[in-house]
C-alpha cells in the first residue's frame, strides 16, 4: 500500500489540481490506525464529483468513525489517464495516494446511465479485474449505490453487491461486517463474506442469481443461494431529523459544477410526476426542522466559509415552513452576506415569490415539461398554464432578464397538437417579457428540451421511447417554430445520448457484454459531449449481436416480468400501474400530503405524521 509519487504526473495535465487532494476539510488517517479502507469512486470528472451530496455524506458520515477511513477517487480526464497508462501507475485515491487495488471497499455512485463504461476504465485503471469472478482474496470488494443500482442489472458482473436505498442507512452495517469478516476470516474467502451481508437488507449481490430468458425476453430471477431473499428491499432513513449530515464540507480548490455549501431540506416528494425516477424512490417525504437545519448552517457556513447557501430538495419551495426557514436564515447570515439559493423551484407564483426573496437578479428557472395541459394532466404535472404565465409576469415586473424553460418531448400520448400547444405557450411568454408597463423590455427566453427516458420503479416504465429519427423529426419541428420567436434560444439534449440512457435504464444482463465491449474500444466520459462517440457503441451492439431498439422501444404486457422486479422499492406494482392507466385517461392524482394517502403501497408511510419544520 505504498503512496503514488504523482509529482511527475501532474506537471503534464492540464488540470493537476483534479488529482492534488489536500484541500481544505479533506480527512488524514494513518492507514496502519483503520480496520476497514473504503474509497468513494465517482465515475465523472472531479468538478461533477464534488458537487454530489451523496458523495459529501458518506464522506463524513464513515470519516467520524476513527476506525473506519473514507477517501475519494474521480475519474480522470483523457490526458491523466493517459499518462497513468504511459508510466504502467494506477488510478489512486486523493487523500493518502493509495492505488485503488490496494483498498478494501470500493463504492461506486451509479448517478447516469451514461457513466457506466467510465467504471469500467476506473476499475481497469485501478489494476482491478472487470468481473467480480475474477477477483481473488486480495482485491476490493466493488459496490455500486445511488438511483443507478434501481435496475442494477447491465452492471451485475462487474460488482460485488449493491447497496438499495438511502446510503447512510445501510453503509455502517457493511463496514462493521467487513470488519468482523477481516478480522476472522482468510482474505481469500470472498464469497463467505458476500453470503454474510446478503442477509442484510437493502444488499443486492448479483453473484447469487440468475436471469433467465425465454423467447429471447426477460422471464425471471433465479436464486442460486439459498439464504438470498427473493426481494431486495429498498432501505431508507426513517427520520431525517435525527439523521446524520456533515457540518463540513471539503472545499475544493478550482471551480465545480456547484461551488457552494449544500443544506438538505428533506428528501422524498409526493407530488407523483409519472415520468420522474427520483419522486417515486425516494419516497416518502422527511423532513428536518427549522431549528435543525438553522444549527446545521450555521456549522456549514462556519467551516467552510462558502458564501453561497444552496438550500436543496427535488423541491425546495415544497418544504413546508421554507419561509420561514428563509426569514431565520436572512436573520442568520445577513450581515456575513451569504447568499441563499433555491436550486429547484416549481413554475409557480409562489416559488418565483421565493426566488425573488433570496435573489431578484438574473434569471429563473422553470419547468412545465409540457406545453399542453392534457399533456401535463398525462404526466400528473400539476400546474395549469395561468400559473405558467402568472410566474413569468411577476418575473418580468421583478426585473429579471431571463427565463429558462425545461420541456420533455416524446412523453407517452404527445401529439404534434402538444408541441404547437408548446410554441404557443413559449409565444405567450415572450409577449410578457418584451412588454412590460407599455415599453418594450429587454428579456431573454431559453428554451430547452430533453428526450423522455423511461424509468424503471415509474409508472411509464410500461412505455417505449421514441424512434431516434422520429425524436429528431420533433427536434427539428420545435427548431422551427421557436425560431421565428424574437429573444427565444432553443436547446436540446442529444437524440443518441438520450436513446442510450433509455436502453440501459430498461437494459437486463445481457446488456454487459455491450458496455465491455464499448469500454475496450475507447468509450467513457460519455455524458461530455466532446467524448461521446455513438458509432462506438453502434459497433459495440453490432459485436455482440443485440438490437438496441428492443430496450428503448420495447413496450412490455402490463403482466410481464420485468428485469428489475427483484428490487422492490417499497411501492407496489398496482399503485404503478394504477398510475400508468390513470395518465393513459389523462387524469391527475392528487398530492398525498396535501389530499390523503394515494395508495402507493408504502408500509408504515408516514403520510399522515409528516415531520415538518416547524418555526422558531
């Protein structure tokens, strides 16, 4: 376990302080102190790596524990992994400069689709095998956690286990088990070690089961050890309140994608839009007080000295007291000029009310996802195209200079009356902007638009993505129009990019060969456009003999099983497809915080015992 001298690496890098380590709040062990050496990988660059919460409480959370030892690792950059190839070094961790082969534990954050390969690279750089049945007594265990391991299964050979749920749940158990493990039992026994945390809830190892087919399609998981649970049951922190959250932060030394400190309202939302992955597994809502959120500030603020708060949610403006947490923090923080931010916002009055309070300058960010309100009703979007307007004319009279409009298209049911239905909402708002109290108004309107994807645990899980030329033909025909709109940019998400997130959201095992195969022809960083190559992957499926349109167009019999029935995330597969009929009749269902309980299949759902903040 010897430490990398990285002196003669980064002088030929044109980012070295990606791989420097040594900032501010970073944790410094000394290895022969620490029972168990767990490194958190994060397959993306270290500007996105670092903006990730996820990744900061782990962090913390294992680093408070003096016998356990958390580091970190993020994927290099071309030109380093280069030279780590040249000069035959591995990928090593920021903190002690240890190679990734020489850790214990290995835990990967599967956040997209599109990192997968790059995990690959970083295990190959690492010096460890690709495949879990390769490793011997010496090698890390490899975990992967995160919304990515929902449908684990085109990663399955790859990874030891998988972590289901919330991680700060679940991470201490397998820590303490490696522990016991380590200290009882000959490194070699790997799968003894496996069997053993296989009984613990919320652990997925792969290893001990096998899909089988039957016409070429999905037919079921088979156990092949005895004491694996039929079930992997998601596992989630409880209360929130009393959860655990760093009061520091590592402050990197360049810029990254979100350079502030982060206050986590609550996690979970019940408002049930049927295209979104992260409303329906995080449920159900918890949140942390006024009085616990303002002490945690306080302690963030303190030992760091960001000046920017960014208080974060799916929601934030669904936190039932955020004015009143906003008047305690204003009170809090004013005169040390930190500045608030409120990083997601519904498109309503009200929440453009809240981003005024903390910031009347710039721009404002909504999402409509749709341009129709049979559409929105389709997707149980709940904001009428009055609130729409209502928000854009009071971002105008605020005196803000732009507006960013997020819309989806290819939404199951969309018709071409949608996206006209879409332009002219676009055109309404552009009206607002460029006239305000009788005189013309400088205003910029940025609209963009993303592919649906469909996500499993949704209820349109059930649905097909469209043809990647029928998604261009829709590109193409909101280019057009949106482009005779005065002060309007139009943007989209790469067609190719989205019809791979599709195949591998929807993908079962046999799709690992395909990102082997991807991987060894040079694929990774595939979520940077200047990485992505699609005819490498288009060689990549050809190689291996699949089709990828059978995943991303596959419309699956609302009876079949379904590569990720074996994860259960506590809601029940009625509630879903209760859902998915209810959007296919365009009808809405209420939010079950506000209306009562939906029938989602939560057990022991706290719905009618919300832990809300409450004001001092």
């Amino acid at each position: 376990m010897t430490e990398i001298d990285i002196s003669s690496l980064l002088e030929k890098v044109r980012k070295p302080a990606r791989y420097l380590g040594r900032e501010i709040n970073a944790v410094y062990k000394k290895l022969e102190d620490v029972k168990v050496h767990l490194v958190l990988a994060f397959p993306d660059l270290y500007e996105v790596g670092m903006s990730h919460l996820g990744l900061k409480i782990l962090y913390a959370l294992v680093n408070k524990k003096p016998e356990f030892y958390a580091e970190r690792v993020f994927a290099p950059a071309r030109d380093m992994e280069d030279v780590l190839r040249k000069e035959k070094k591995p990928l090593f961790s920021l903190e002690s400069r240890t190679p990734l082969k020489s850790f214990d534990l290995i835990g990967f954050t599967l956040q997209y689709e599109l990192s997968y390969t790059t995990i690959l690279n970083m295990l190959d750089l690492g010096g460890i095998p690709l495949h879990s049945d390769k490793r011997k007594g010496g090698d890390p265990f490899v975990i992967g956690g995160g919304p990515g391991v929902l449908n684990p299964e085109p990663l399955a050979p790859f990874f030891d286990f998988f972590v289901i749920g919330d991680g700060e749940e679940i991470l201490p158990e397998i820590l303490q088990e490696f522990a016991h493990w380590k200290d009882n039992h000959n490194r070699g026994e790997r799968k003894t070690f496996l069997k053993k945390i296989a009984r613990i809830p919320g652990i997925y190892v792969p290893s001990f089961y096998e899909p089988l087919y039957f016409q070429g399609k999905f037919y079921e998981m088979k156990i092949l050890e005895k004491d694996a649970p039929l079930k992997i049951e998601r596992r989630t922190v409880p209360d929130l309140e009393n959860a655990f959250y760093p009061e520091s932060f590592v402050v990197p030394y360049v810029d990254v994608v979100h350079d502030r400190a982060v206050l986590e309202l609550f996690r979970g939302c019940s408002k049930g839009c049927r295209f979104c992955q992260a409303g329906y597994i995080y449920r159900p809502v918890r949140e942390r007080t006024v009085s616990r959120l303002k002490e945690l500030a306080g302690s963030i603020i303190g030992s760091t000295g960001f000046e920017e708060l960014s208080l974060s949610s799916l929601s934030s403006s669904d936190y039932s007291c955020i004015e009143g947490l906003l008047e305690e923090l204003e009170q809090k923080f004013g005169k040390n000029y930190v500045k608030l931010s409120l990083p997601s916002l519904r498109a309503d009055a009200f929440a453009l009310r809240l981003a005024d309070r903390v910031n009347k300058s710039g721009g404002v960010t909504f999402a409509p996802e749709a341009g129709s309100q049979r559409l929105r009703n389709v997707i149980n979007k709940k904001v009428t195209e009055e609130e729409i307007l209502e928000a854009a004319a009071q971002a105008v009279s605020s005196g803000r200079s732009h507006i960013k409009l997020y819309f989806m298209i290819g939404l199951p049911t969309e018709t071409e009356e949608d996206l006209e239905e879409l332009t002219r909402l676009v055109q309404k708002i552009v009206n607002l902007c460029h006239t305000a109290g009788g005189r013309k108004y400088a205003f910029k309107v940025t609209v963009s638009a993303s592919t649906f994807v469909p996500k499993a645990h949704t209820p349109f899980q059930w649905e097909p993505q469209l043809e990647l030329p029928e998604i261009r033909l829709r590109q193409e025909f909101l280019r057009k129009h949106l482009r005779k709109l005065k002060g309007v940019d139009f943007t989209w998400h790469e067609a190719k990019m989205s019809f791979l997130e599709a195949v591998f959201a929807r993908g079962d095992r046999r799709l690992a060969s395909v990102l082997e195969r991807a991987y060894a022809m040079g694929s990774r960083l595939d979520a940077w456009s200047d990485s992505f190559n699609f005819s490498l992957w288009e060689k990549a499926f050809d190689g291996e003999g699949i089709e990828p349109q059978k995943y991303a167009q596959y419309k699956p019999g609302l009876d079949e099983h379904l590569p990720w029935d074996h994860i259960n995330t506590g809601l029940s597969r009625e509630f879903l497809l209760r859902e998915y009929q209810r959007a296919l009749k365009e009808e809405i269902t209420g939010d079950c915080r506000e209306r009562g309980c939906v029938g989602c299949g939560l057990e022991n759902c706290p719905f009618r015992q919300v832990k809300k903040g409450v004001p001092l």
